[in-house]
C-alpha cells in the first residue's frame, strides 16, 4: 500500500484536527476522536454548547467532502488513522504504556496464532489491554487472510481515550469486535477465550485490595501490573487455549518472578519467550519480548524445547526467514 494513496485524506483530517483542537480549545488527541467521529458520521459535526463555532462547522463540512473512504481499502483506512494518530501524538506527551503497537509486533503475534492454534474455525481472541486498538487489528486482518473463519473478537480497557482511538480504527475497517470499557483485573465481563494477546503495560498496580487473590500478587505493596495480567489471562482461557504477550525482556530476570512462573507452571505451561530485535529500542532495559503461554488441557502438553532466542531485523532477511523456520520446526516437533 503506496503513502501517496492516503497523501489527501491525511492532509485533510489533520486540517479538521486542527481547526477544532483550536476551536475547542482541546488536546490534539480530543480532536482526532472528534474529527474521526464526524467523518464516520458522514461529516456530521457534533455540536455542544455553541461549539465548533460555525464558520469552524462550515469549514469542516467542505473539509469532510473532500474524503471518500470507500474508495480506500481497510488497509489504507488504517493507515490513515495510524499516519494521523503519530501527528497527534508529536504534539502531546504521549505515556509509554499508550503508545501505538507497530504493525510488526502485531504481523509476529499472527503468525504463531497461525502455528499453534489448529482448528481456526469459530475461534475467540481477546486483547486484554487494547489501547488503540492497533496490535488487535493487526492480528485480526493477518488472521482473516490465513483462513481464520468466524473469529469472535473482544477487547478491553479501562481508559477512556484508548477506548474511543480503538472503537475508531474498528470502525474505519469495518471488524466486528466487541470492546468492553473496564479494569482488566476486575472480574472480567468477557466470556473464557482460546486466544488471548496483549503488549502488556510495564509498572506497578495501585489497586492492592481487587488483586490481594491473585497468586502473582506482591506480600507486601503495589504488584506488577504485567504479571497479574499474564495471571487473568490464564485464568480466562479455555483449556489448551493460547496467550502471547509483549512483556519486558527480563521478565523471569526479577526476585518477584518465581511467584509469576509458579502461577504459569499451576495453570498451563511456559512454551516460548522470544526476545524482539535488541536494535528496536533504546537500550536492552527496555527490551521487550514475545510470551507464548498455553493454557492447560486434555490436549496440551509441555513443549521440548521451550521456544527461546531473538527475532532477527526484519530488513536482514535470510537471518529472518531462517528463524522463522526454526520456529515451524519446533512447532512442527510439538504441536503438530
């Protein structure tokens, strides 16, 4: 998909972005959510108290014209939201734990749903943390062109700015995904999944009483948000269900990890931990790396080997292809 395809439609959004962040006196993330929801609208501008101004309304709607989203395909209708949602992020101070998955995370975590998860009809994926939905929709699209059929999809999160950046971006493709605004550590109103994923927030949770159950939980002060995640994820998979994460590459490297593998090893097996491209980021502290966890079942079984070592760069292809046909061997020697 050529950038020069979607030149328009960005220039255009990011002019309405900007009359109403100006008009509204908002963020910049405000405004995008506004703007979007008027285009989906069909260029109807939403007005509250006298506001847009309506020179501002009048602008907007010979704006909105000048877009046609149905000559755009669902992959150019994502990236226009991504190209967009990056201008808006260069104008806030964006928190880690908010920023935009890459679509190569996203096309990685598909691929070994497409290996591990044998009968792909009528299958159910849940991203617990979905932010703007960007890794979800990556997986989703990846899935659907594999032979995914009847996939019931579901995500949540409990901020609601994230929620409504994700309840776009599935609108603009047309996905049928169920979103759900809630703490993914409260019970969960989601039904038990076979595939959960998520590129899991990095700190401390600072709800001590809701999570006093959880076994991965600290004695004493605030737990790792990103272990009691990998705790309800397990605990809301069927059995021989999958969950793979982005966590930080030295997950199991922390005096607090044991409790972490002994909830791991009581409700399913370790089966992978792949390290992403150290070059990715900026330092290895910040390295992050994929989890395949499986839940455990009639079926399931503890793999050997457990799938370790670090994905290749992309651009440094026969090193790529190479490991990836390691992973098939593997899975190949496992889960066939």
């Amino acid at each position: 998909m050529a950038l020069e395809n979607i030149e328009k439609e960005f220039q255009v959004m990011n002019e309405t972005i900007t009359l109403l962040q100006a008009d509204l006196s908002c963020s910049a993330l405000d405004a995008l959510i506004e703007s979007f929801d008027n285009l989906l609208a069909g260029g109807k501008i939403q007005i509250e108290d006298g506001l847009p101004t309506e020179k501002t309304v009048a602008k907007l709607k010979e704006l909105y014209q000048k877009i046609d989203l149905s000559k755009l395909s669902s992959e150019e209708k994502r990236a226009l939201f991504q190209l967009t949602l990056l201008q808006a992020y260069k104008k806030e101070k964006i928190q880690a734990n908010h920023q935009m998955t890459p679509d190569t995370i996203g096309f990685i975590i598909a691929y070994l749903i497409e290996k591990l998860v044998k009968d792909q009809k009528n299958k159910s994926l849940l991203d617990l943390t979905v932010g703007t939905g960007n890794l979800l929709l990556a997986v989703t699209s990846t899935l659907a062109k594999s032979g995914f059929e009847n996939l019931k999809v579901y995500g949540i999160d409990n901020d609601d700015t994230m929620l409504s950046l994700a309840s776009i971006a599935i609108q603009l493709v047309g996905e049928d995904v169920t979103l759900y605004h809630q703490d993914a550590l409260a019970p969960l109103e989601v039904p038990k999944v076979d595939i959960v994923i998520g590129d899991l927030p990095i700190g401390y949770y600072p709800l001590d009483e809701r999570v006093k159950s959880f076994k991965s939980a600290f004695d004493e002060g605030h737990s790792y948000v990103h272990h009691l995640l990998i705790e309800q994820a397990l605990l809301n998979l069927n059995d021989g269900g999958w969950g793979i994460f982005t966590v930080p590459s030295q997950l199991f490297d922390v005096p607090e990890a044991k409790k972490l593998l002994g909830v791991i090893q009581a409700e399913g097996y370790l089966q992978g931990f792949l390290n992403l491209p150290e070059k990715l980021f900026i330092n290895k502290k910040s390295q992050k790396a994929l989890l395949l966890i499986q839940k455990k079942g009639s079926k399931s079984k503890q793999a050997k080997p457990i799938l370790l070592g670090e994905f290749p760069l992309l651009k440094n292809r026969p090193e790529f292809l190479k490991f990836m046909g390691e992973i098939e061997a593997w899975q190949q020697a496992n889960f066939k």
